[in-house]
C-alpha cells in the first residue's frame, strides 16, 4: 500500500560536483541545504547575513554586495548592548557601530566574490508579507523586537517582485555568464500571519518563481514547498512546533535534491565522508578500549587521506579529542 503521493522532479543541468561554488541565501531551507552541502565538503558560502526570508531584501544584500554599495547606516540600531540593521538578521551583530560596519562589508566583500565565480545560487523565498518603517518607509528584513507601532505590514505585490527579480538576475548574468540560480519557495510554515494568508503569500511567490523560469533559461525551480505539502502531507513530518520540518523531513527533502541537483559522479565521495561523519558522533561502550583505539586510528587514516582534496581540520579537531595518542 502506498501512503504517499510522489512525483517527478526533472534533472537540472549542468549539476553540482564537488567543483562547483555554490552561494545559499533566503530563508531556513537555504540554510540547512547549504548546510548539508557544506558538510559534505562541497564549496559553499551558506546566508551570511543569516536567515531572510522577504525577497526584496534578499534582493536587497546581493545588489549591494555586487555593486559595492555603501552600508545604509540609518538601518543600524542599537539592542541590548548590540548593533544590528533592519536588513539583516540579528545574528549580523557587534558591539559598536564601526565594528557593525566592518563585518557586514566583510559579508558583502565575500558575497561579491564567491557570487563573480558561483556555479550555483540557491535563493529560497520565505513569506511576501513584509514590514516598513514607518516614519523611514523602508522595507526592513526584521524588526529586531522592536516596538510594534514602528512598523507597518503588507503584502507584496506579484509586479514589484517581480520586476525586483528581473533587474537582480540580469545583474548577476553580468557578473558571471557562467551562473545558475535556483529557486524555491521555503516549506516552513509561516503561520504567524494566519494559514489563509501565509497560503496566499506562498502562492504568490510561487508564481513569481515560475515567471522567472519562463523568463530565464539559467534560472530552474526546484519543488521544496510542494515536497512537504504533497509527499510529506503528515504532521509527524513536522518538529514540535507544527511549523518547522522535522529532522526526518530535512533528511528527505535533501535527498530528492541530491536526486535532481547532485552529479552521480559526487555521489562516492559524499558517502565515503557521510561515513566519516557517522563513525565521528559513534559513542563505544569503552572508550578506553584497545580494540576502540584501533577503530579511531583507521578513522584517522581516512581523515588524513582525504584532506589532501578538502578541510577536514575540524573533523580532526574531534578525532583528537578521543585518540589516544601515546605510544
């Protein structure tokens, strides 16, 4: 008995290997596919103005890093004894304005050159509703728990994305011929506004991801939100919180993308390093054990064999945590 309705996603082309430099921005999905990617030693720089999940300001952070914008200091403002800015996430953070300043022109500078030679970026939109500023009436990318009345919220319109994203994408084409942009619409659920409005919301930006594709032959969509509505149609599928993908769901979601993204030719190395990490969190029952010793000895060995291709320094950092060493 099938309890699942499945579906075909086509191959993408040209597919990500282990060449391939890949830049992740947008909301949650972005970061844990980045992530996965990342762990599986592929070249990726993974939403380093943290999670956004509008896409005007997704937008926003790659204009500006391309052409070497000036920060917006108006944006800046101070909590708790931190500096954060409206348009990114509050884990962009520091202790003092200059400090502010210096690291996120360090994430725009890093932004700028992986994007110049990225084989792939992946942008996932997380909602179309969005806050202003009033008194600015400027669109920011979070409140940073500010008073409520400082804001006001609305719901984007199809047109501005839109045309938001046509500009973008011909900027990015500019910067690197080479380039493919991946779409998706985020799978979390963003309830906070209400079901119906976050289901129009989602519909809306689906629609502005379907336009882009028909307009670009370099920008492919790739069906997270539809996975999780369709194949994963079950609460069970969620974490506690009813909102966000349960560990189980991530797993599966990154699976169909390895299916339509990943180069076959990849597949042999993210396992042999999917093995790595697994023999890496094993607990033994004595650690102190000869025949444990020799298990972390052989694990060493294939470490060391493959940081001649990749940085394997923080696998290692842990292996020697539980080597024993002494001879």
């Amino acid at each position: 008995m099938q309890w699942t309705t499945t579906f075909d996603i086509p191959q993408a082309q040209p597919k990500i290997d282990h060449h391939a430099r890949i830049y992740a921005v947008g909301s949650c999905f972005s970061t844990m596919i980045g992530e996965k990617l990342a762990d599986r030693k592929f070249d990726v720089i993974n939403n380093p103005f943290g999670t956004l999940f509008n896409p005007l300001s997704i937008s926003k952070v790659l204009e500006d890093s391309i052409l070497e914008l000036e920060i917006d200091e108006s944006q800046m403002l101070s909590r708790e004894g931190l500096y954060l800015h409206y348009g990114m996430h509050s884990d962009v953070s520091a202790y003092s304005k200059d400090s502010l300043k210096r690291l996120i022109h360090k994430k725009q500078l890093q932004t700028k050159i992986q994007l110049e030679k990225a084989s792939h970026l992946l942008i996932t939109f997380g909602t179309a509703w969005v806050y202003e500023l009033v008194e600015a009436n400027q669109l920011v990318a979070n409140c940073h728990k500010q008073p409520g009345y400082l804001f006001k919220k609305r719901l984007l319109s199809l047109e501005e994305v839109h045309k938001t994203y046509i500009g973008l994408i011909q900027l990015l084409k500019e910067s690197n011929p080479q380039i493919q942009v991946i779409l998706t619409v985020s799978p979390v659920r963003h309830i906070k506004d209400g079901v119906v409005a976050d289901q129009l919301s989602k519909s809306l930006l689906r629609l502005v991801c379907h336009n882009l594709t028909e307009s670009f032959d370099f920008v492919q969509y790739f069906p997270s939100y539809e996975i999780m509505m369709d194949e994963l149609r079950d609460y069970r599928f969620y974490k506690a919180d009813k909102i966000h993908p349960s560990q189980e769901a991530e797993d599966y979601i990154w699976e169909r993308f390895k299916q339509a993204w990943i180069a076959p030719v990849a597949y042999p190395m993210i396992q042999e390093i999917e093995q790595i990490k697994t023999e890496l969190a094993h607990r033994p029952f004595n650690p102190e054990s000869p025949s444990h010793q020799k298990f972390l000895e052989t694990l060493s060995k294939k470490i060391e064999k493959l940081s001649q291709l990749f940085d394997f320094s923080k696998e290692m950092d842990q292996l020697r945590k539980h080597v024993d060493f002494r001879k």
